[in-house]
C-alpha cells in the first residue's frame, strides 16, 4: 500500500537559466519532483510512468536511491522520452518546448494498484479525461494537476495552453492543483476566485491555485485562503515547485491532517526544491516542517 502514487511521464528537462550559455540536462517531471517531496517527508511513494530508450541508467539508479518505487515505470525501447526544453528569463517568465514525446499512459498501466492517493498529472497528454473517470474508484483519493490536459504545441513544439470544453471529469477529483493561468483556462474565467468557485462547484474538495513565488490560494467550499510562499535562502531553478507544493501537501493530506498545514508543507518543499537546479535542493522532515511552520502561522482567510 502506497501512500502516493504519481501519474504521469518523466521527463528530461534541458534547463537554460538567465544569463548562461548551453541549457543544462536535468532529470524532471512530475513523478521526480512530487515523488521526491513526499518521500522526503517519510511517505511511501510510487510512479506511473513511460520512458523510452534513452532514459539514463543513471536516473533509473538514483530515483532507485531515493526510495521510489519504479516498478510500473514502462521502458519503451523504440521510443524516445519525454523532454522540454525551459527557456528562463530574467522577469522569471518562461518558454516551454516540447522536443520528444513518450507513449501514453492507458488505464491497464493503472489497473491493481494499491495507494491512499493517486496524483494525476501529465505533462504532454499522456493522459486523458477518460483515463481520469476510469480510475477514479481505484484509489480513495484523486488528486489532478491539468497543466497536460490543457497544454497544446505549435510547430516548433512552443507550449500553449488551451480550454477544455468538458469539465465533467472533475467530479472525480477530489483536490486540483493548478496554476493561476492554468486553474483560468481550465475554467474559462479570468478571475482566480471564481475560477476557484468553479472547480468546487463540479465536485471538487479542495481547489489550489499557486502564484509561483507569491504562494497559492487554497477553496474549501465557501471559504478561500491565501497561504504565503515559504522564503528560500536562494532561487536558483524554479522547475518543478508546483509539483514539489503538492507532493509535500499529499504527504500530509493522507495522513489526515489539517489542509491549511498540508498546504504550508508543500509551500515548504517547494521552497527548498527551487534552491539547486534539477530535483537535488530537498531537504528532511525536519527541515521541511520548521519553514512549514512559519508559513502555517501566516495563512489568512480571502474576502472574495
């Protein structure tokens, strides 16, 4: 029995950072950064994932090192992984280009598996609406990040955001988490809160917009909170926060914990994932729950 399982592809992220020359290979994805968030808080962790032939042996090792389970990781060998190419600039604002693609992920790569919480969250459609409806009574609890669902790609692989026309599926998700411009499109509204309210009002439990560096609004029915960003000591590769904020509010969330000291741990972990480039800035629990802490004390309700 898992406490999290992520679904959704590995990547291999080629990181160009302002000011340097060559972007920089790193290992990336949801199943590295969420997985690592919540394992570093003493969760059991597993992946649902296609790579191709040119995933790195050495990945395989670390993720291995790290304790994540790998077991319903599929190697395609006549395929290529997932990767993106990340243009930072200096106003923190980013270009995304697809340069591979993995195969799918399809409802038999899911199928048996026994955890608390299923996090779905693709990054190039590899997973689609109907994947989510079809597992959703696999597992107690559905967690979706949309970023891939709503992701589209021009000719040269630029990533733009499109709506969905269908929502329906949200009535299987229990907690969303979205960017702002994300959680916006999905909803089709241009503000946050009612963007929010939407979400709920398909059925979904807790609703979690993140601002980046200006931390995340959480909706619990009728009520929205703002729970601020944890400070890092430095900003050095801002990749995978989102997915490192709900890895760490997962870890908690199963455990029944308070949902507003669930989101001050994920603000937490992501402030410790964004000081070293790639998934290597995660520190331990302890580390972790004293900035948690901090936040914890600093989250206030919204008048919307």
């Amino acid at each position: 029995m898992f406490d999290l399982v992520t679904v959704g592809h590995f990547s291999i992220d080629f990181i160009l950072l302002p000011g340097e020359a060559k972007p920089k290979m790193r290992l990336g994805g949801p199943p590295t950064y969420t997985s690592l968030s919540a394992k570093k808080i003493g969760a059991e962790v597993s992946v649902v994932s296609n790579v191709g032939g040119d995933f790195p042996e050495k990945y395989l090792r670390w993720l291995r090192r790290q304790g994540i389970d790998l077991s319903r990781l599929r190697i395609d060998e006549t395929s290529k992984t997932t990767s993106f190419l990340i243009i930072y600039y200096a106003d923190s604002s980013r270009d995304i280009f697809l340069k591979n693609r993995a195969p799918p992920i399809c409802v038999e790569d899911i199928e048996g598996l026994k955890a608390k919480a299923l996090h779905i969250s693709p990054i190039a459609n590899e997973v689609s609406t109907t994947l989510i409806e079809e597992v959703a009574n696999l597992v107690p609890t559905i967690s979706l990040d949309p970023q891939g669902l709503l992701r589209r790609f021009d000719n040269n692989g630029k990533v733009l955001l499109q709506i969905i026309g269908d929502l329906s599926f949200l009535k299987h998700v229990e907690i969303l988490k979205a960017s702002v411009e994300e959680l916006k499109t999905l909803t089709g509204l241009d503000n946050i809160f009612k963007s929010l309210r939407k979400a709920i009002d398909f059925g979904v439990k807790v609703a979690i917009a993140t601002i980046g560096g200006g931390g995340a609004y959480i909706s619990l029915g009728d009520r929205v909170f703002y729970v601020p960003a944890a400070q890092p000591k430095k900003i050095v590769d801002p990749t995978g926060a989102g997915d490192s904020f709900i890895g760490g509010f997962l870890a908690e969330y199963v455990r029944g914990a308070d949902i507003l000291w669930c989101a001050s741990v994920g603000s937490s972990a992501a402030s410790f994932a964004v000081e070293e480039v790639g998934p290597k800035g995660f520190k331990g629990r302890k580390r972790i729950y004293e900035r948690a802490e901090r936040v914890y004390k600093m989250v206030t309700e919204v008048t919307t």
